[in-house]
C-alpha cells in the first residue's frame, strides 16, 4: 500500500499552475519550481510544492517557510482554488487526500534528502552551496531561499559578535558625564515613578559594540542618541582618545531629511558638560544620509562600494527608523562595518516592517518591553545611572537570568513628550498597541471623544477641533471630499504665492519650495491597501477630481500638472532618488497669464533641507501621492495624518498598520471608516513574519 495517494511531481505542477492562473500564486514562484524540477530531475511533488511556498512566503515579506506552520494551516492550502472544470476539481482532492497524509517528520525527512537543499541542522559548518537551504530545529524547521539563509546568518553573526563582552565603561567618567547630559533624571519632567529610561536605554547602547534604543513616537529616541553620542566622545576626550568616527544614516531619503532636521535642533540645544561643551558639539555630527548612500550603491546593481573587503571608515553607525530595514539590507550593513565598529539601532519595534522581507528589528525586540535583565545587568545599571529598570505596572525590576545577550543591550522608552500638547494621539496609539486587543468601541469613543482626534463613517463624522469645520451635516463621500479639499488646500494655495522673478531669482524660488513643502507636509491621506474603491489608486484619481472641483488644480487630463504631489517608487542612481522619495510638481513660469506656457519641474527636498528641481520627463518611476500607502508613509510625519481603511476585509488590514498610521501624525488625526466592522478585526490581527532570528535572539522559551 502506498503511503499516499497517487501524486506526483507532475500532477503538482499542474496544481500550482491551475493556483497561478487564478491568481493565487505567482509566475515567479511557479517558475522556480519547475526550474529545480528541471535541474534536479526530481519527481518530488513534496519538495516542487516547498520550492513554490518558500519563493512565495519571500514575496511576502517572510525570510524563510515555516513548516510546522504551513502544515498547521494546511486547509488553507486544500482550499487554496475553487476547481473551475473536472480536471481541477480531480487535482484539488488527489492534492488534498496527499496533503492530509503528510507529516512534518516525512516532510523533514524527504526535504533533507533532496539534492537541491542544503541541510544545515546537521553538524559542521561545510554543508554543500545548494538553492535552498533547510534550517531551525526539528520541533520547528526553516526553509529559506539561500540568500535569505545567508542574510540572516551574516545578521547573527555580525550582531552576536558585538555582543560578546560588555564594554568596560570607566564608571567615575561615564557618571559624571551622565550628570551633566541628564540633568532632568530624578526631576519633575519625568512622570512620577519612572525611571528615566533615556539615561538606562543610553548606558545600556554604550556598553556594547551593539546596541537598540526603541520607543514610540517622542519618547526621545534623537534626544537620547545624541546623549549617547554625547556620551561616548566624552569618554574619548576625558580618556585622551581621538574622537569616533561617527555616522548617522536612515533607510529613506524622508526619514534621513527628518532626522537631520530634529538632530540639528537637538544638538545646539541639548545641555553638555561645561568643560567639554565646545569640543563636544563640534565632534556630534548633524549630517545624515541614507543606508544606500553610506553603503555606496553602484547604479543597477545589488552591490555597494563597501563590504567586507572594503569596509565602511567609521567606528560607530547610528541607523534610525530601524523597523523600515529588511533582512538584506541590514546584512549588507553588518558586512560593510569593520568587526570592530559599533552599530546602534533606532525605531518603533510596533512599526510595520519593512517592505521587503524580514522584521528584523520587531526580531531583535521581542523581549524589549520586559527587559529581561540579568542581575549583574540591573547592578550595572544602578551604579551607573543611579536608576533601576523597574516594571512601569508592578514596580518589579525587570529581572531575568535567563535574558539573552541583546536584551542586556536593548532600551526601550515609554513616556512620551511628543505628545503633551495633543495627547489624543498617545493614547490613541498606546490603546490600539495594547497587548490584550483593544475593543473597536473603546477606539472609536476616543476617537469621536478627543478634539484632536476624528472619525469618518456611514452617517457619523466628528471633526478634529483644528480642522475646517463642515456647515451642514455630509454623507461619507462628501465628508471625505471635504476633508481632502481642506486638508490639501493650504499647500495648493500655497503654488500661487510663487516669486515674480521666475528662474532669474534662484534663491527665491528654492524658498518658495520649501514653503510649498512645510505646507504639504501639515495634511496627508494614509490608506490601507492600493486597489479597490478605498485603494491608493482610486483615491488618487478621486482626490484629484475633488481638487479640480473645489478650483484648486486646474482642469484636464494631462499626466503633469502644478501641485502634482509625486511618490518615487524606485532608486534611480543617477538622479539620486530613492524610493520612498517625495516630490511636487511646481510651474516656475513667471507670468501668471493662461497664454503662457507652463513651466514645469518637480522639487525635492533633500536630505539638507535644500531643493533640487528635476525635468517631469526625466522622472520615470513616479506616482501621484494625494493617497499614499501606511508602509510607504514610514519614516515620514505630518501633522495632520487621515487614514482610509477599505470597505472589504484583508490581510493587510492589523494592528501594526493601524498604529503606524495614527503614529505618523504630530497633532491631528482623522481615520476614515466606510466599514466600521473591519475594525474589530484590524485591531486583533497581526503581522506574522517567519524568520529565523527570532529563537536566535530571544531568551529560550520553556519547551
Ligand atoms: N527627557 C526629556 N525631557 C523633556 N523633553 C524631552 C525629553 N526627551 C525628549 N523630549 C522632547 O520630546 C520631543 C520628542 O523627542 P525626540 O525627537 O527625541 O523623540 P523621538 O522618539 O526621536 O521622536 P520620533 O518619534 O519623531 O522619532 C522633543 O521635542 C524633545 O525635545
């Protein structure tokens, strides 16, 4: 008797096409399995139908397959195609009678004897260069596409090495100048029972060659960085040392933008030892770049200029919005740093993750919000800091023997002073990160309750407090209207106050941009998903009409228009810009009179709060970002941010996505709610990423 019904690697081929024609796999992931088929001549349907899942899960955005996962939603997979024609419907049951019969252990075992896997649980380190690679423990086995195996063990390798030994810190010098950087510690500026998490967080980065500051929005994460940076040239001077070589970089142009803003502004005000003030705030870089730029791209190519062999001259990196860093990427920057250079990690651990594959600082943070440490860790702390890392709700040290290594390195920030003044906005925040999911009523109450906070939905708005208040009572189409035309009208207005002199008067001009700029940046729609009627795509076509209607664009069809706000959607080298990029569309012509010709350029602002103009026709990965996408608007913030949440339910639709939403607004925020049923949902679902760091980085788990 056969273990399994007849199903062979054939009859699965046919299967993943039937998925692929029906949209339910990718072309890409079909095609590499029938390439391993046609490489390894195998007749494996069990490991052509691991090849599809693995390509699929990385277009996902998960680094590896997790099997004992897959198999635990394996009807998932059975009901994967509503069979069109007796053909499929005879595939679909042989397919599910196969897959019902298998076993985690058969699976294993059939995968680790496959010639196109390598089976790295086995000892030794010289497994054979194969396309896949087998991974994780048996209880819970990995399967990764090769280089993502092969980013996640550079990862833990360029981390764990870092971590090795804490740095013996002169304790005399780092308390002194502790003193002075910290003078708040103990005051009534810290809420009242807390300890100050900046100074533990910022000990705790200084005593490792790795180390992770995260915290939500204004809990002061910059604050803290630049009194760690404070902190640690400090040291050099007071040791007689040369100062670090220090660089500061961000995943995005945006994000690198805002933080040079925030650390120039922080640094000429943040309080230093008198008798270093003048050494130290030269010796505090303010200039930020983007990890591509740091890292040297090189035009059409995955490579950089630095990497191991030619490594990055620096001794200490400072990468902020860490949680917008995919598993490549952070690879790429453990490779390029010399193995004696410090990495320090900023970010919102609740953030979504990147857009490309891996949750790698989410990974690294698991434990961040109960410390997790050690006794000889807390003692360290309390010497030093004179604080003790105690339990916000029990008043416990976070005390653990058994935390891991990155634990002893990782602070995380809990008070916010961001939002002192529109508190709304926190605590809006804090409810839908809470552990235990927050009820939909308890979220749409402080919505529709705090005069900072709005909610649009079927026959209920209520407006925040600052934003133009409607006259009469609207549907939800025309208070979405109105909100985009009021939300968008300062900027557009803003176009007209365009200087006389034209391009004779430069300076003029790249002052008008930037006041184009800081105006956009006061209103921006957020939205879940691209598609559909409450997608980015439809929205932006929508908005635009609005803005006709209301005068604010002009009228017509053409792609380039003054006021066209766009998004880059790929790095172009050449141009020097990076996805994620935003640029708007300005006419310079300096005579106002319909005859004239318009003059179009697109501005962006760069990463020195300067302008560059680019020709419209030169741009060719760009799109219209009235609407732009939650993951898109990471490391970017507005002060009144809208978030449009579709009418139809969706994977995409989790409490990490409504959180990054909300947390991109400094005052104002309005959610959008044409289906007030997905909110329930939204806030129970989760990002699930599969990834190997995980176990790697967090304390062992009781079996
Ligand atoms: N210890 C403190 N006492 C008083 N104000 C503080 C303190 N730390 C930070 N702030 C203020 O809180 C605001 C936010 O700080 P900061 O920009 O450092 O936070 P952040 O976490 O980096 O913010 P973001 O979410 O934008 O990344 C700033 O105005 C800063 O001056």
């Amino acid at each position: 008797m056969t273990r399994f019904p007849v199903f062979d690697a054939t009859l699965l081929l046919q299967l993943l096409e039937d998925w692929q024609q029906s949209g339910r796999l990718r072309a890409l992931d079909l095609a590499l399995a029938r390439f391993i088929r046609q490489q390894t001549a195998t007749d494996d349907p069990l490991l052509l139908l691991s090849v599809a899942l693995v390509s699929e899960a990385a277009g996902q955005g998960h680094v590896c397959l997790d099997l004992h996962t897959s198999l635990q939603q394996r009807q998932q997979l059975q009901q994967r195609l509503q069979p069109a024609n007796t053909a499929q419907q005879q595939r679909q049951q042989c397919f599910v009678q196969w897959l019902q019969g298998l076993t985690l252990e058969a699976w294993l075992s059939s995968l680790s004897l496959s010639p196109a896997i390598s089976d790295c649980r086995a000892a030794g380190d010289a497994w054979p260069e194969r396309p896949l690679v087998l991974s994780g423990s048996n209880h819970s086995p990995l399967l990764y596409l090769r280089r993502y195996h092969q980013h996640e063990q550079q990862i833990q390798q360029g981390i764990l090495q870092r971590l090795q030994q804490p740095l013996a810190l002169p304790e005399a010098a780092t308390q002194h100048l502790l003193q002075a950087l910290f003078p708040e510690s103990g005051s009534a500026r810290l809420p009242t029972d807390q300890p100050d998490w900046q100074k533990i967080s910022c000990v705790l980065a200084a005593r490792h060659n790795f180390g992770i500051i995260t915290g939500g929005p204004g809990t002061g994460k910059t604050t803290t960085v630049i009194r760690l940076l404070a902190l640690l040239q400090g040291l050099q001077l007071l040791q007689q040392q040369p100062l670090l070589q220090i660089r500061l970089a961000a995943p995005t142009g945006k994000a690198a933008a805002r933080l040079n803003a925030s650390i120039s502004r922080n640094v000429s005000s943040q309080p230093l030892p008198a008798a270093l003030e003048q050494q130290l705030r030269a010796a505090i870089p303010t200039q930020v770049t983007t990890l591509h730029r740091l890292l040297g791209s090189q035009a059409n190519t995955r490579h950089f200029r630095h990497h191991a062999g030619h490594p990055l001259p620096a001794d200490l990196v400072v990468v902020d919005e860490a949680s917008m860093v995919d598993v490549e990427m952070m690879a790429r920057l453990l490779d390029a740093l010399p193995p004696t250079a410090r990495l320090i990690l900023i970010g919102d651990k609740d953030q979504l993750a990147s857009v490309e594959a891996g949750s790698v600082l989410g990974d690294l943070c698991q434990d961040a919000l109960a410390g997790h440490y050690t006794a000889d860790t807390c003692d360290w702390i309390q010497r030093i800091t004179g604080e003790a890392p105690l339990d916000p709700q029990t008043g416990r040290l976070l005390l653990d023997e058994q935390g891991s290594a990155i634990s002893q390195a990782t602070g995380m920030l809990r008070h916010s002073y961001r939002f002192a003044n529109h508190p709304g906005i926190g605590q809006l925040a804090a409810t839908v990160n809470r552990t235990q999911p927050a009820a939909a009523t308890e979220v749409l109450q402080l919505l529709e309750s705090r005069d900072n906070l709005g909610c649009l939905r079927p026959e209920k708005n209520h407006w925040t407090r600052s934003f133009p208040q409607p006259t009469r009572p609207l549907t939800l189409q025309q208070a979405f209207h109105h909100l985009v035309v009021e939300g968008y009208r300062g900027y557009l207005q803003q176009l007209n106050q365009r200087p006389t002199t034209g391009q004779d008067d430069p300076e003029a001009l790249q002052h008008w941009a930037q006041a184009v700029f800081a105006a956009h940046a006061r209103f921006q729609l957020l939205a879940a998903v691209r598609q559909g009627d409450w997608g980015v795509e439809q929205l932006n076509r929508e908005i635009r009409k609005a803005l006709v209607t209301a005068g604010l664009l002009p009228a017509g069809n053409q792609q380039w228009y003054a006021g066209r706000p766009v998004l880059i959607t790929r790095n172009d080298y050449s141009l020097k810009l990076m996805n994620g990029d935003i640029g708007i569309c300005l006419d310079l012509c300096s005579d106002a009179s319909p005859d004239q010709p318009a003059q179009l350029w697109v501005a962006f602002a760069d990463e020195q709060g300067g302008i560059r103009w680019i020709l419209p026709s030169r741009l060719q990965d760009a799109e219209t970002v009235f609407a732009m996408t939650v993951h898109k608007s990471q490391g970017s913030e507005f002060e009144h941010t809208a978030l449009v949440l579709p009418d139809q339910p969706g994977p995409v639709l989790t409490r990490e996505l409504l959180y990054t939403g909300i947390t991109r607004s400094s005052k104002d925020f309005t959610l959008v709610l044409p289906n007030p049923e997905l909110l329930t949902g939204t806030l129970q679902n989760r990002v699930e990423r599969a990834s190997g760091l995980q176990p790697l980085f967090s304390r062992p788990k009781p079996d």
